[in-house]
C-alpha cells in the first residue's frame, strides 16, 4: 500500500475485513455507511436562510482526516464501546441481582451450531473477541488519535 | 500525544484487525448491536428506578414466573410481552405503593392499532398482568415510559430523529420518552427540541461516565414526576 494515500489504507482495510468472516463483513459494511453518510455541514450562523445554528444544511465526502477519523470510529464503536457496554450491563446485573449470565434470543439461523438449539446465546458471544495486549494497546492509541481529530473539528 | 502518521495508523490497525477473534457463537449485525446497547440501557434504567423505587421493591423477574433467575434472557428481536417461547427477563418495582415492570423490546398497540415496538418501556404490572392473561399486546395508553435505543459508529441521522417523533404520534398520552444514543446529532437535537417531543440522550456510553450519571439522574427525576 501506497504511504500517501489515505483512500488506499481504507481500501487495505476493506481487503482485511472481508477476510475476516462474518464479523468483518459487518464492520464493513459498518464503514462502508458510515462513509456513504458523509461529513455534515452544520449551520453556524443563526440568521442564515432564516434557520437555527446547529442545523444540518448539507452533506460533502470527508476530507482526509475525516475519513480516518470515519475508520477509527467504527473499530472504536465495535471493538471497545459496545463490548464495554455489555460488560457494565452484566458486571451490574450480577453484583446487585445474582445474575450468572445474560443470553440474547435469535434466529437459530443467526447462531453457531452449538447453541442453535436453544434459540439464544450469550450476549458477548455477538462481540469480537480482542486480547492480546498488543492490540489492546493500539486500539488506546487509534482512540487517543480518534479524540485529537474531534476535538479539532470542534473548534 | 503526537499525530501518529499514516504508516503508523495503518500498523496500528493492522495489529487491532489480526487480533480479531472470528469464532464468535452468534452473528453481530445491526439488530444485535442496537439489543445489546438497549439491554445496557435497561441497565441504567433500571439504576434510575432503583434511586426512586420503595424500599427493597426492586427485583428482577422471567417470564415463566421462574424463582428468582439466574440467566438473564433479552429479546434480539421485538416480541409479545405475554410470550413465553423463552424466559425473557425483565424487572419490576414498586413505586409511591403501586408495582411497574420494565421491559426490552415489547410490542404495544399504537392508537391507529397498528403494533410497535419499544426498545425499552415501563408499564404498570397490572396493564402487563392484564396483556398476559389476554395474551393481546397492551394498548397506546398503557406504557408510561418508552425508550429508542440507537448504536452508532457515526453521527445519528435525521430520519432517526423523525422515526421516533412518528412512532410518538400513536402514543400521546405516554409521558417519558426518549431516543438513547452513543452518537450525537445537532439536527435530531434541535428536530427534537421542540414541545411534546421525545427527548434525546446523546453520549451515552461507559467511558462517559458523567453522561451515564446525568441520564440515570434525569430518568430518576422524570420517574419522580410522572409515574
């Protein structure tokens, strides 16, 4: 992969999410709207077209720093937010009512064939799986580098 | 910290992407990351009742009527509350002496007939009881608070925010009703502004943690003035 090009490193991410089954193919499809949504053009002005600042008043393709900011949001979202979510849910439910384990119902079609039978799995067998301290590490920094980006599209 | 170039994001992503364990027992997908965002949402609901709740009134219950349960079972999809095709948790409290029970992703009639489904709700357990023995979904007047949960890696768009106010408009009477987000948006912010609307709490996820407080907060409040 070129080192220039920010559209080329979505694009080597893309190839190594579709290698990564059905876990990936949904990530990518994750990035893929994400990156269709666009960047919002917010309305700073209050007087202009007789609107309220805050508004929506368009949409444009990211820029560069947008668009990594577009990836790193979507490895952040399913690799660190929504499994942190689960993990508050059930550390709750267990401390204060003995809970052992949360289970989601779903189509038998949508489980592993080891718990296709009972209709239901536990709620973090739907979440990626990273341990590897390494890894745990470059995702601290990917959010770090996702938080500079905000903050600047802040100001 | 010093913007990492590209070579160095694109090592860092790679070293994230090959970690990735693919042997999961169940396929994620938009409607089992939105269930599993509700499901921590009922979490902080539940939170927020026990905050206003009559003394050592909160518990959990099944809906098998099992003794207390062990595993607690959500919907991954929208269901009937009287179904007991699994045991599907849910919780109960008692508050100012009457009982209420929360509940993920049940159905309800809307004043048109037509059913929808809240991702979390509260009604009072008599109203639930009644559904149970009829076996019919309850009716637009009987929920007093519904809940839309949205998990989204990007901005919330605006056909979110017109979602809900439509989905509102077949259930007036009901008093509490918000659109839970780990996103934000300005417009669904400012579209949702506006009287009678269903509220939007946006950021709300464990690594913002005065969020989480502030909504736990809010929701006891609005519990206090409306239940």
């Amino acid at each position: 992969m070129p080192d220039d090009s920010v559209r080329d490193l979505v694009r080597h991410v893309r190839a190594q999410l579709q290698r990564k089954g059905s876990l990936g193919g949904f990530l990518l499809s994750e990035l893929d709207n994400s990156i269709a949504q666009g960047v919002e053009e917010i309305l700073t002005d209050s007087d202009l077209f007789g609107s309220k600042a805050g508004q929506v008043i368009g949409r444009r393709i990211p820029n560069d720093l947008e668009l990594l900011a577009v990836l790193v949001n979507v490895l952040e979202a399913y690799l660190v937010v929504l499994p942190a979510t689960i993990r508050t849910l059930t550390a709750y439910l267990h401390d204060h009512y003995r809970i052992e384990s949360v289970e989601m119902t779903l189509d038998p079609s949508l489980l592993s064939a080891a718990v296709e039978e009972t209709g239901r799995a536990q709620i973090d067998a739907f979440l990626p799986v990273i341990k590897e301290e390494k890894a745990i590490r470059a995702l601290k920094k990917l959010h770090a580098f996702a938080e500079q980006v905000r903050g600047r599209n802040k100001e | 910290m010093p913007t990492p170039s590209l070579p160095q994001l694109k090592a860092l992503i790679d070293e994230v992407l090959n970690a990735i364990s693919t042997d999961t027992g169940a396929y994620l997908n938009r409607n089992t990351a939105d269930a599993a965002y509700a499901a921590y949402v009922f979490g902080l609901a539940l939170r927020a009742a026990e905050r206003v709740a009559d003394p050592n009134s909160v518990r959990l219950d099944s809906a098998k009527k099992s003794p207390p349960p062990k595993t607690f079972v959500i919907r991954g999809s929208p269901g009937a509350l009287h179904s007991t095709d699994q045991d599907y948790g849910y919780a109960v409290f008692k508050y100012d002496g009457r009982n209420y029970e929360i509940h993920l992703g049940v159905q309800y009639r809307g004043s048109s007939d037509v059913l929808h489904e809240f991702d979390i709700s509260i009604i009072p357990a008599q109203d639930a009881d009644e559904s149970r023995k009829k076996k019919r979904p309850p009716g637009p007047s009987k929920p007093c608070a519904v809940f839309e949960c949205k998990f989204y890696a990007h901005r919330l768009g605006i056909e979110i925010g017109r979602a809900i106010v439509g989905l509102k408009s077949d259930f007036t009477g009901v008093p509490i009703s918000r659109l839970v987000s780990n996103s934000e948006s300005d417009s669904v912010a400012l579209f949702l502004k506006k009287t009678n609307r269903p509220k939007l709490s946006k950021h709300i996820e464990p690594g913002n943690p005065d969020m989480e407080t502030e909504f736990v907060y809010a929701l006891a409040d609005e519990f206090r003035n409306s239940l």
